[in-house]
C-alpha cells in the first residue's frame, strides 16, 4: 500500500488499521465525554473528528503523528488546503477534508493554534542536539523556521515536534513523497544525511 | 549671489528648526523642515536622515577626537523580544521607534521616558519571509505612517499614537507584506512591497496623507515587455551563462502571463528628488528565486534601479544589474542621491547603489546611465555558476555582498560605506509551480561549513570605484551605517558591538557591547546643546542574531 505523509500517518497497512480503529475509538470517547465539563467546551464541532489522532488539544500521543498544539494557524489551514485540493496527499487526511469550507478550514486551523503545546516526552541526546544545531545553521533553517524552529504564518512551528515525524517528514522531503513546498523543502533535505536528519530532528524535537 | 542666498535660506531653516527642538512641544512637521532634512543637525527626520537617503548627519559635536568617551545615556527596552531593523525618527523632542510585530514607541529621547505605544492590531493572515521586521515610521504634518505585516498603511496621530486611518495596500493571502518604512513627501505617502518569494506582482504605491486614498501605482512587472533585451551580460560586463535560446521558445510556449507572479518587491525606502519630482527606488529578485525555466527573459524590472515621476508614478528610466536572476541576489539597499565625477571627470548628479553583488554602482540620475561600478567589495568566485539540483558553489551568497543595509555616504571624504556579508553558499535548484501564498523559492541555499562566513564594512570613493578602506568582521554585516560631519561612521555587528570608525582611513575608534545582535542603522540628533547616537539591539532571523528588544542611546558625558 503507497502510504503519503500527512497529519495523519501510517507506516503500513496493519499500521494503518490500527490507527483507523484507535482514531474511531478516539472520536467516540470524544463524543461520550462531551457532556463533561472541559476544555473542550469551546473546541470546534469538526475538531472532534482530528483529536482522535492528534490527541487531546492537539497533543498528540502516536509517535508518527504530529501534535498541532501551538502550531501557526497559517500553516494549519494552508496544509488542510492542500489535501483538500491534491496538492498534498495522505490516504486518511485527504478524503477527510473533502468536506470542509475555507471557514470550516480556517476555525480549526485558529482553534489548534490556540492550544497549548505539552506533549514533551522526548529525551534528546545532547551530541547530537549540537550536531542537529550545527546542521541547522548550516542549512540556514532560521530563515524561514525562525530562531528556535518558532515558525512564522505559513511557515510551521516545528520546536517540541515529535521526533519520529520530524524524522519521517525530513525522509518524506528527501524522498519527494512530499512535495507541496514549493522546492523549497524538497530541495532542502536532498543533502541531508540520515545521521544528518537523525541530528535535526534530536534538536527540533528539544526545543519547546 | 545664488550661493549666498542658498546660505542664508539654510540658515533660516536651521535656526526654525533649533527654535522648534529647544521648547520640546510637538509642532506639527512641515514639508520644508522635511526637504531641509540634510541641513538639521538637531532632528533625524526620515528613517534614512533626508529625502536623499544618504544617512549623513551634519553635527560634529561627536567626532574623531572625543568618540572614545561616548557612553549609554540610556536603553529604551520594548515588550517585543525579536528581530529589530528600525532606524528611529526623531522630531521635535520626541523619538519614534517600531519593533518587529509592528509596534510604535513614542519616547522622550532624552531621558527614555516613554510617551505612547501603538500596537497593530494585525489581521488574520500575514505572509512574510524572513522575520516579522519593521524599519521604521515616515512623519509629516500631524500624522505617522506605517507599513504592517498585514500590508497595510497605517497613520496614527503624532501626540497620541492614535490610529487616524487605515488603508489595505494589497492582500496578504497572496504574499504580500510590508516592512519598510514608508517616505512621506508633498502630502503624499510613497510604499513598494515585501513577497518577491511568494510569486507577488511587485509594485510602488502612492498615497494620500490625509486619508490614505491611492494615488498612483507603479508596477515593478510590466505587463508587456518584461522580457527586456535578452541581456548577455551582468551591469559589470560578464556572461551570466542564460540559455537564451531556451528562454525564447519557452516564452513562445508559454506566453508572458506569468508577469502576475514574477516578483519584485521595492521593500525599502526610495530616494526622492524634489527638484526634478522623481523617486528612485532598486527592485528585488523574480520569483521563484531560484528556479528560473518557467519565466523566460530578463524579467524586467526585477534586480534593477527605477527613476519613476513623483505625482504620476510615470516610468522614466530603469538599468537592471542582473538579468533572469536565479540566485535571490536582490536589488535593494536603497538608493542615495548624491554627486560624483562623470564619466567627463565632472561633478555630477548621481543615483548609487550598493548590490547584493559587492559592486556600488554609480548612475546618472537624469538617465540611468551607469557612469561607474566600483571594486568588489567582497570576494567573487564562480560568477554566473548556475544552480543545480545537487547545489553549485557560487560566491556571492545570496544574502550579498549588501542586503538590505543602507550604505551612508561621507560627501567631503567622498566615500560610501557599505555592510557586507561574505557568505560563501551552494545554490540548489528544484523545479516548482506557482504554490499560491506559500513560500516559493523553487529551491534552496545553503551555507558551507568548512568555510567561514564574516562581515566587511567598506568604504568606496565614489569618484573613482576604488576601496579606500575596509574593515573585517566575525560576523556578517546586516543593518546599515551612519556616517557624521564629526568624520565618524557608526556600524553594529551581529554580536552586539557598536563601533565608531574614522571616515577617513577606517580605524575603529570605539565600540559597546550592546547584548543583543546590532542589526540597524544608527540615527543621531541633537537636542540641548548635546548631540546622541540611537541604534537598535535586537538580533536578525536571516543571520540567527541575537534578539533583544531595545534601543540604546549614547552621548558624551
């Protein structure tokens, strides 16, 4: 099974399953708690329907999974986009932004953005955070990333990003599986090592 | 009798204009205090010191002799901890300072105390590389403007910081974005455009100071045309290795629609000369930066100087440096107005500017025509390698040479002094479509790690092209210069010194360890009998300086 990058990810088709079922289940707890009094309270209807992957807030728990918690609005609904017109694929986003409205797009984009990013479990190994930020600043990530990987409108926020999506994402780009950034992104991974990517992603995923 | 009259009519301004300083009140800023801005040694009353934009202060109570003793008098600190570019304004006893975010601080200038703050309230979507960064406010009558990430132009009320009016430049959902400061001149507001990475249509606005309403717009792509001459070579006489060939047929295939995308954002001041009513502004890169096979020719007027006409925006001249730019080497540290020997060994009016190639270029103002370019400021090696997919070296960097730093020139030493990176960098090409608001670079540049990368502050003599002098740096020079009539020129360092030079010969005469990365140019003003020199410490994204978020200012004790 040809399996894309995306919000959503899974590595095969067992994987994949898994993931549909955990996501289902997820969507149906997110329903039965709704009577609750939570945060949620203020949480977009159609935000139920990615907290099943992305996690509680947008912190997401699957590993391969990015968290959206604290990320740019701009980045959000300009990926959401993309599914939605083909521009970026992946088996279970693309289909489930069929649907959406730009506003649809736009209230989730601004509602993750508003959450807070505390999902940090990653314990990086020092070396190769040194190696990741050399790299970093070789590459000239700040340009565009921002210091510290802080990311600006359509620019994403990658600091306290999970580690195996950023490892994940780096391959996708090299690979090309991933390519709605223009050149940029593609061209930018085409020389990075796997040591290299491995060194990056230790740095970014220690940032908060 | 004309000179002495001139004299005298200096003399006057320069008296109105100490009379205004000394009693500290808020007067409103007339039109001929802002065209006497060369001559006021007590305000800085534009972003790059006059209509000109020469960044040359004529006090001297500061100078070569007593710099060694200038120290903090104090630090205005804002509340936004990031990239500062601003070069404050001050008029009337009062300072104007923006920080990244599009903040205005109103200030006493003396003692720091703050007077008012503006924060924009910044719409839904902004789309900006490279930092959200503000160089400054334009001043006139009762009003302050500023461009905002959000492109809009907004005027507040001079005393209070209140919002007047605002007016949308463009739309941000396409790229585009302002981060310049505006020019203010004849009731007018003049604004270009950042988004020459997003595929925009650059451009530069006029607009109505007293309600925002659009004058006039100039076009940076013209619709027909902008396949220029098919030029060869570079401003400096070399092959830039086009396959023109290709670039026709692909022209032929395509069409030329492309214009709606192709770049050239103006995204610093212009320069404005009131006696013959033209603006002068340099242009930026054609978008995609890098990937040139889908917009076929020169793709005019990108990387080029423009003279357009002040009340019309009518084109009148233009000379472009690089043709079908694939390396983002930018037309952009602004123009200055100034004289220099012709190509006759007569003085004459003159455009310069300093390129992202390490040239200054020095132009006939009336015609465009380019009289000199001076010695590379910086090393050049492989000019024109083209971009690959696996990345070619080619030194310049595609940070320059001269970014968007303003040069300063010093009229009696007859020098310029540009800020330089020396970034050595593999340029990397990838094929890619217009990605509609995205950032579209159709590839990337990357620094090399076994070689360094530094700064270089230069001096070029105008009249001759050559380097009288040169001063190196740990770090590459993003921010500009100042230069006085006390023979000093002021420049600031990524690592946070601010240093004091000899315009003559370059010796450094004294510096200050600011704290946060020195990425602005130096202002200075004069109020009380005491002369000061303002800059701003906060860091820069492309460079990855520092942050900080203040604005220190020094005087003697």
């Amino acid at each position: 099974m040809q399996v894309h990058p995306g919000l959503f990810s899974c590595p095969s088709l067992e994987n994949c399953m898994n993931t549909y079922l955990s996501f289902a289940c997820c969507v149906l707890a997110t329903f039965v708690s709704f009577s609750a009094p939570h945060a949620w309270a203020q949480m977009p209807a159609k935000a139920a329907m990615c907290i099943g992957c992305h996690g509680e807030n947008g912190n997401a728990s699957m590993p391969n999974t990015p968290s959206l918690a604290g990320q740019n609005a701009r980045y959000i609904y300009m990926q959401l986009r993309d599914f939605q017109e083909g521009r970026r694929h992946n088996d279970m986003m693309s289909p489930m932004t069929a649907g959406l409205s730009k506003a649809d797009m736009q209230e989730l984009a601004s509602y993750f953005s508003e959450q807070k990013l505390t999902n940090k479990r990653f314990k990086a190994d020092p070396d190769k955070v040194k190696k990741g930020i050399a790299k970093a600043d070789e590459t000239l990530c700040a340009m565009c990333h921002l210091g510290e990987f802080k990311g600006q409108n359509e620019i994403p926020k990658v600091a306290g990003q999970n580690f195996d999506y950023v490892v994940k994402t780096l391959k996708d780009f090299k690979a090309k599986d991933r390519n709605n950034d223009a050149g940029n992104m593609t061209s930018v991974a085409s020389t990075l090592s796997e040591e290299d990517i491995d060194n990056l992603a230790h740095y970014i995923a220690s940032l908060n | 009798m004309h000179t002495y009259g001139k004299k005298i009519s200096q003399t006057i301004a320069c008296l109105a204009v100490g009379v205004l300083s000394a009693g500290f009140a808020q007067a409103d800023v007339s039109q001929s205090q802002l065209s006497a801005a060369d001559k006021d040694g007590s305000n800085f009353l534009h972003t790059n010191a006059n209509y000109a934009n020469t960044r040359y202060y004529p006090a001297k109570q500061i100078d070569t002799n007593n710099v060694s003793k200038l120290r903090p008098a104090f630090t205005f600190q804002t509340e936004v901890l990031e990239s500062m570019q601003t070069a404050p304004i001050v008029v009337d006893g009062t300072m104007y300072i923006t920080t990244s975010y599009n903040h205005v601080y109103a200030i006493d200038p003396v003692t720091g105390k703050q007077k008012w703050h503006y924060k924009h309230k910044m719409g839904p979507v902004t789309t900006y590389c490279c930092g959200p960064n503000n160089r400054g406010v334009a001043i006139m009558g009762d009003r302050v403007f500023m461009g905002t990430l959000d492109a809009k132009l907004v005027a507040l009320d001079i005393k209070t910081g209140k919002l007047v009016w605002d007016t949308q430049i463009a739309d941000p959902e396409l790229g585009y974005s302002e981060t310049m400061a505006p020019v203010a001149v004849n009731g007018r507001v003049l604004i270009g455009t950042n988004g020459g990475e997003y595929g925009i249509r650059g451009f530069v606005k006029s607009f109505d100071a007293k309600d925002g309403k659009l004058q006039w717009t100039f076009h940076t792509i013209p619709e027909k045309g902008h396949e220029g001459v098919w030029a060869v070579k570079d401003s400096t006489g070399r092959n830039m290795l086009r396959d023109i060939p290709a670039e026709k047929a692909q022209l032929a295939k395509q069409g030329g629609d492309f214009y709606k995308t192709l770049g050239g954002g103006v995204w610093m001041a212009p320069a404005v000369d009131l006696e013959t009513n033209s603006v002068f502004f340099v242009v930026g890169n054609p978008s995609p930066d890098l990937y040139g096979a889908e917009r076929p020719g020169d793709n005019l007027y990108t990387d080029s100087i423009v003279s357009v006409d002040l009340n019309t925006g009518k084109y009148k001249w233009h000379h472009q440096y690089i043709a079908h730019d694939v390396w983002d080497l930018d037309a952009v540290s602004p123009v200055i107005l100034t004289e220099a020997k012709g190509k006759d060994g007569k003085m004459t009016k003159v455009a310069i500017h300093a390129g992202k190639t390490g040239h200054v270029y020095v132009h006939d103002r009336a015609t465009g025509e380019l009289i000199r370019f001076s010695e590379a400021m910086v090393p050049q090696d492989g000019l024109w390698t083209l971009p690959t997919k696996e990345g070619a070296k080619m030194m310049l960097g595609a940070n320059g040479g001269v970014e968007w730093s303003p040069m300063a020139i010093h009229p009696e030493a007859r020098l310029a002094f540009a800020a330089n990176l020396l970034q050595p960098m593999t340029y990397h090409v990838e094929a890619s479509k217009y990605p509609g608001g995205k950032l579209w670079l159709g590839g990337a540049f990357k620094t090399i790690p076994s070689e360094k990368q530094s700064g270089r502050l230069s001096a070029v003599n105008i009249d001759t092209g050559k380097v009288a002098w040169k001063f190196d740096t740990d770090e590459p020079l993003i921010g500009g210069v100042l230069a006085t009539a006390g023979g000093l020129v002021f420049n600031g360092e990524a690592n946070g010194l601010f240093r004091a030079f000899d315009a003559k010969n370059g010796k450094k005469l004294w510096e200050y360890q600011t704290g946060a990365g020195v990425n602005a140019p130096a202002v200075s003003y004069t109020i009380g009998g005491k002369q000061y020199i303002a800059v701003a410490a906060g860091g820069n994204n492309q460079i990855d300086a520092k942050r900080g978020n203040s604005v220190v200012v020094f005087t003697l004790p």
